[in-house]
C-alpha cells in the first residue's frame, strides 16, 4: 500500500474521544465519539475519510487540526508542519459586506493585515461577486455566500489541509471550478486529508481511503475497494 | 501566532463589531450616545423628580452622568465579553486560536465605543458649568485601571461561561448587584457611618472607581492613589492567570464550547 519510505505527517496513535453530554456525573452520560483509531498520514497524499454522519469524522479532523484533544493515545505531527482545516464562510458576519468578510476570514486563517488586504482583489475576482462584493452578506444568496466562503477558504496555505465537505458549493457553473481548484491543490505537494460523501470525488482525488464509523476504523487503503466495502455495508 | 497579529486581529474584528452594529440600526452610531444618556434621564426621572419630588440639584444630573457613563462602559463589556466565546461557537470549531482573542474583541470594540462616550461626559460636564482643571489629568489613570478591570472581569467571565452556561444567566444577575450597590444613583459617602462607606469602597472596587469619576470631574480631587493602583495590581495579576490558563486549557475550553 503506502511506501515505507515515505515520510509520516502526521500520526494518529489510539486516539480516542469522549466527552459528558448529559448533566449527570455517572457513565451513561459519557458519549464516546472516537474509539482508539490509529492511522498515519503520509507526505504529499491525499487521505479521504468517509462514514455515515455523526460517526466522527469532523471530530477526526478537529483532533489533527489540534483544536481539541484527544482524551486518550496522542498524535504525532512532523516538526514544524501545520495543520489547519478549510472551511467555508469562517464566521460571516451578515451586516459586513463580502469585502469585510474576507479581510476578516482571511486574518483568521493566519493572514496578517497587509497579506488580506492584498488578497481582496482576488477573492473578488475568482468568486464573480461584482459589485455585490462591497453589499451587506446578509443581502446574499446561498449560492453566493458559498462563493465567497470558498474562495476566502482557498487562501489557507498550510502544510496539512483538512478538508471538511467542501465541494458543493454554488452552482453547477461554480462548482466545476472550486473543484478544478481544489484538485489543482491536492495534485500538487499538499497533503491533504479529505472528508466527503461523494464516491465519485473520493475516488478521483485520493489516494489512500479510510472508513470509519461508530468511532472505529472498518477498512483503509484503495479507495475502491474501501468505498465498496463501506457500500456493501450499507446494503445490509 | 505573533504577538502584533494578536493585537492587529483583535483591531480588525473590533472594528467590524463597531461597523456591523452601526449598520444594524436607523440611527447607527448615535446610538453610542442616546442609551447612556437615556438611561440617565430615566435615573434622573425616578430618583428625583418620582422619590424625591425633584428636591435635588442640577448636580445630580452630573453626578448621574459620571456614575452611569462608566458603569454602562463596565457592565455591558463584561456582559459581550462572557458570551463572546460561545457565541462564536462556530469559528471555535474551525481554527485553533487563542480562546482570549473573542472577548478580547468585544473588549476593544467597546474601548472605542466607550472613548467617543467620555468625550460627552466631559462636553455634559462643561455645559453644566464643571469647567477642566489639572486635577481631570487623573482620569487618564482612573480609565486605565477600568480597562484593566474590565479586561480582567471579562476574561473569568468567558472563561466561566464556556465551562458551565448557567453563569450567562447569572453575569447579567450580578450586573444587576453590582449596579444598586456601586453607588449610580446614590452617594456612597452619604451612607451615615464612614466605616461602611470605607467598607463598600475596599469590599466593591467599581463603587470605588465610581466615586474616583465623580472626585475627579465633580469635585477637582484626586483619588486615593494607593487603592487605586491596589485594583491595577488585582486586575492584572487576573489577567496574567486567565490568559495563562486560557492558553493551557485551550482545546478543553474548545470542547466545552462544542460539546
């Protein structure tokens, strides 16, 4: 499957995940949402995660973005890398205009004030929002806010990219080039962890799939033969 | 992240606070003046003119105008910087940053808001015929130590907050306290017994900082320096503390928030 000699971003060692959902103090209010799941990720893959909803994935993706920790096992990144996850409409603020928007989602995606202010332009150009880039959000249409929220997304520059159902946005039109976009980035030497429900991007942009559901990992490897296995169980 | 994009973040979000919040309203930023000044006229409307058959003087209203300005400047932050974290819940789940940026945010969108206000306090005091002198140097201090304890009671606040909610419906609770008990409507050296006053004043750092505003710009005195700078160190030996465990604690108070 994956070389040995490739090197290891980052590694998820019996990580588990639980937390206190009900007021009491007792077990059965403790909800178990990742069970000792161990994986590594390796350089320059692409990693695509499915599973049913609600099974852990975005909890996944939070651990190796270090926004939450593991209350069991540990993860290991390379030294110096860092991960961070995209996702769409950081935060909009409706009675900001879309300029505003941006310049605030880029600075909390790491930018200082100068690098936003240099993006704008270009978020105003690649999402085609013309002159309704400087009105109020709140004037917006779904499609339009996704736009927005994709584009201002694709700005993250980091070495390990989290990727959080990210490929529906606007319209048929649009969404051919988010993902033109996107796979112009996972082609390249991003590594890139990927959580979707479509087969058909699972299958066309990674490399490696992993399975998971109720906290556990049921299969990895070929994208493939995974996503026929995860299938297969869901015919059951 | 760098200590300036710390501080530059914290400017631009405060800054898109004030501009989304001007944008909500007809009236936009007047707002920022029209609710202190409301609320004084409704003190001014109750506490003289109902309980005290208007017995009292021009200098009540000054003396409303000093206690409420500041008090409003303490109370509504405190009460935006508590809920901010949660109320943020969104972004919370998407970035590791650091938990103090959000009520730090609030924090300086009201310094902002807060330093226009202040200027109207001065202009009230002037029409009123309270004129500057020297002794008006001394707010430069007393602002100061109300940022810092302001920033201090913001930060345990949020804190509080994600831990357990429940503390959001008692944040405004205590406002409520704290608000009979400063002293907005009534002289804490008018209580009879010097003890009590001493008492309250050592026991309430905001009556005391309340009575700072009004021996300043009411009656050209300077504060008691010693007690003054005893709050400074208070506040920001809890701020150094909350910082640092906001720092230690950051994906505990990341679940906390999302779970």
């Amino acid at each position: 499957m994956s070389a040995p000699d490739r090197k290891v971003m980052l590694e998820l060692r019996d990580v588990s995940l639980s937390f206190q959902t009900s007021k009491g103090t007792f077990d059965h209010g403790v909800h178990h949402v990742l069970d000792q799941v161990s994986f590594k990720l390796y350089e320059n893959e692409t990693l695509g995660i499915i599973g049913r909803n609600g099974v852990g994935k975005t909890t996944m993706l939070r651990i190796m973005a270090e926004i939450l920790a593991p209350t069991g096992g540990e993860i290991v990144k390379r030294p110096g890398k860092t991960a961070s996850l995209l996702t769409i409409g950081l935060g909009h603020k409706l009675d900001l205009s879309g300029r505003d928007n941006a310049m605030l989602s880029a600075m909390l995606q790491g930018a200082t004030k100068s690098e936003a202010l240099a993006y704008l332009e270009q978020i105003k150009a690649f999402s085609e929002l013309g002159d309704s880039f400087e009105e109020p959000v709140k004037t917006y249409s779904a499609g339009m806010k996704s736009r927005l929220g994709f584009t201002t997304a694709l700005l993250t520059h980091v070495d390990i990219l989290l990727v959080d159902e990210i490929l529906s946005v606007g319209d048929a039109e649009f969404r051919k080039k988010a993902e033109k976009a996107m796979k112009e980035r996972m082609a390249g030497d991003q590594t890139v962890v990927f959580v979707s429900h479509s087969d058909a991007q699972v299958k066309s942009l990674c490399d490696r799939a992993i399975w998971i559901d109720q906290g556990k990992i049921c299969a990895q490897g070929d994208p493939e033969e995974v996503i026929a296995e995860y299938r297969a169980s869901m015919r059951k | 992240m760098t200590p300036r994009q710390y501080f530059s973040l914290i400017d631009v979000q405060a800054r898109m606070l004030l501009k989304a919040d001007a944008s909500k309203f007809k009236l936009g930023i007047l707002w920022w003046f029209l609710e202190p000044l409301m609320w004084v006229s409704v003190f001014f409307v109750v506490f003289n003119l109902i309980l005290d058959s208007g017995k009292k003087s021009g200098d009540f209203i000054l003396f409303l105008t000093c206690g409420k300005f500041a008090f409003i400047w303490f109370s509504k932050t405190v009460i935006q910087a508590s809920g901010s974290i949660v109320a943020s819940q969104g972004l919370v789940g998407k970035i590791n940053m650091p938990k103090s940026l959000w009520p730090m945010a609030a924090i300086q969108e009201s310094l902002y808001r807060q330093s226009s206000v202040y200027l109207l306090l001065f202009l009230i005091l002037i029409m009123f015929g309270q004129y500057p002198g020297f002794a008006w140097l001394w707010m430069i201090p007393i602002f100061l130590v109300m940022y810092l304890m302001i920033v201090a009671c913001g930060l345990v606040g949020s804190c509080l907050v994600c831990i357990v909610r429940d503390f959001q419906k008692l944040i405004p609770l205590g406002m409520t306290f704290l608000l009979f008990t400063s002293g907005i409507f009534w002289d804490v050296r008018d209580i009879g017994s010097p003890e009590k006053t001493e008492l309250l004043l050592t026991m309430n750092p905001l009556a005391f900082m309340i009575d700072a505003h009004r021996q300043v710009l009411m009656n050209d005195t300077a504060p008691d320096t010693l007690h003054l700078m005893a709050i400074a160190l208070g506040s920001g030996a809890i701020i150094v503390l909350s910082i640092k465990f906001m720092r230690n604690k950051s994906k505990y108070l990341a679940l906390k928030v999302l779970t």
